[in-house]
C-alpha cells in the first residue's frame, strides 16, 4: 500500500440503502497534510498550505478498501470537489461513493492518497569491454517501459530515447577507451515519462589501443608530446627507495630478457 494520511475514515452504507452512491465528504486538517509530505515517498506532495490555490490539490486522491465483500476490491477516485474551510481551518474532500447493486456489506475504509510520483529506476552498468557493457536496472511501480539512451556528454537527451519493455540492454559498437554516460527514464503512462537518470562508465582500452598525452593522434602506443623538452618522472617516496624501468621482450616465454 502506498503512503497514506493518517486518518482513515470507516463508511457503512446504510442497509435500506444498499447499491445506492452517496456523496462522501471528508475532512482533515492542513497538518496531517504536512506530515504526509514529510514521508510521502514516491508519491506526489499533497497541498503544503491551506489554500484553495495549491497546485498540489490536484494530486490527492481517495482509495477505498472493501469491508467483507467484494473482499479484496481497491478503488481510487478523484474527488468531485476539493475545498479549503478556512472559517474552520480544514480540508473538505467530496466524492461519490462506489456501488456494488446486491452488495451485502458496504462497509469499507477510506483513505487519502496522492498519485504515485513516476520515478526514473537506479541504474548500473558492468561487463564492460572495449566496445560493449551491460546496463540494467528494476522494475519501477507505476511504470509502463522505459526509454534510454548512450552518449559521450553528460548532458541529459532533449527528446525521446530508445524504448524498451525490458530491464537490462546489451550496448555494442562503443568506442574504446571512451568515457560513456548511460541515460534512462521510466514511461509513466499517458504520453508521462519521469526525469532522466544516468550513470557514467569508461570503456576498456583495446589491445591496439594508443593513448597519447599532449596528442590526439598517438603514433605509438604510448606517445608523450609538448613544447620544451617533454619529462617523464618516476620517482620513490622511500628513502633511498627504487625506480625501475622495464624493456622487457619475448614476454613469458623461456628466452624472456630485459635489455637496459
């Protein structure tokens, strides 16, 4: 059950009028609001003052709880009416009431909610290679699919990704050696997506890999280019501790040797 106010409020429909659909209101205080949004979750904030210009109130919703029978039936309604009394400092939230026509209990608890605010779901990314990964993620409530996206900005996509009913997707054709920024949002429904989410991850270098420093286009696997005269260092912060340089050929094999 999603978080809900904490007043709940016991209806039974009277028994000469059974399957008949009164209005209900319900009242409750500005507080109780307060204290909703102080641990609402995922769910969209109730109002957070009392006003009848809240733009929050169009996100309260009432969730009806059947009592013995239909046993197990969840209704949400949306009020007809909304209305902050401020000559009595309380909320007013009218509805009509369901109707079950032979229903032999109406009793049933109400409670007031608000709409499951669309999250975009966590991700990660792992098995990672020079030109793949693996992206995946959970299954959000509420959510219809997701769409995602790759690129090598961490600028969030202006339009819409690549759909998916799925939650994990293989990515091939990367780049080696590249810093990469994994973008992926939830389908909320109604033409609705959440925000996007993105996790960032760094393509292994290939075995042909040249990575260069002061240069974009390395001649040789390891290129150091630069004005002046160019420095490499190693050094120890021992005392007296070593440095080493190794030039090693015929790597693991028996006629191994390291010349210099």
């Amino acid at each position: 059950m999603n978080p809900y106010l904490q007043r709940h409020y016991d209806y039974q429909t009277p028994a000469p009028n059974q399957g008949s659909s009164p209005m209900l209101t319900l009242y409750c205080l500005q507080s109780e609001f307060t204290a909703f949004n102080a641990s609402r979750g995922s769910s969209k904030s109730l109002p957070t003052a009392g006003s009848n210009s809240d733009p929050n109130i169009a996100n309260i919703r009432v969730v009806f709880y059947a009592g013995l029978y239909p046993a197990g039936t969840i209704l949400s309604f949306v009020p007809s009416s909304i209305n902050w009394n401020a000559a009595h400092n309380w909320w007013e939230i009218t509805f009509g009431t369901p109707s079950f026509g032979t229903i032999s209990d109406g009793a049933g608890d109400y409670f007031i909610q608000s709409v499951f605010d669309c999250q975009p779901p966590p991700v990660s990314v792992s098995t990672i290679s020079p030109t793949a990964a693996t992206a995946f993620w959970n299954v959000i409530f509420g959510g219809s699919g997701f769409e995602y996206a790759v690129q090598t900005t961490n600028t969030a996509p202006a339009g819409a990704g690549t759909a998916t009913s799925n939650t994990v997707v293989n990515l091939n054709g990367l780049i080696p050696n590249t810093n990469y920024y994994f973008f992926i949002r939830t389908n909320c429904g109604d033409g609705n997506f959440s925000s996007w989410a993105s996790t960032n991850f760094f393509t292994a270098a290939s075995a042909t890999a040249k990575i260069g420093i002061g240069t974009n286009s390395p001649s040789s696997n390891l290129e150091i280019a630069g004005t002046g005269i160019p420095d490499i260092k190693i050094s120890s912060t021992n005392s007296f501790g070593p440095s080493r340089v190794s030039f090693i050929s015929d790597k693991g094999t028996a006629t191994e040797w390291r010349p210099g």
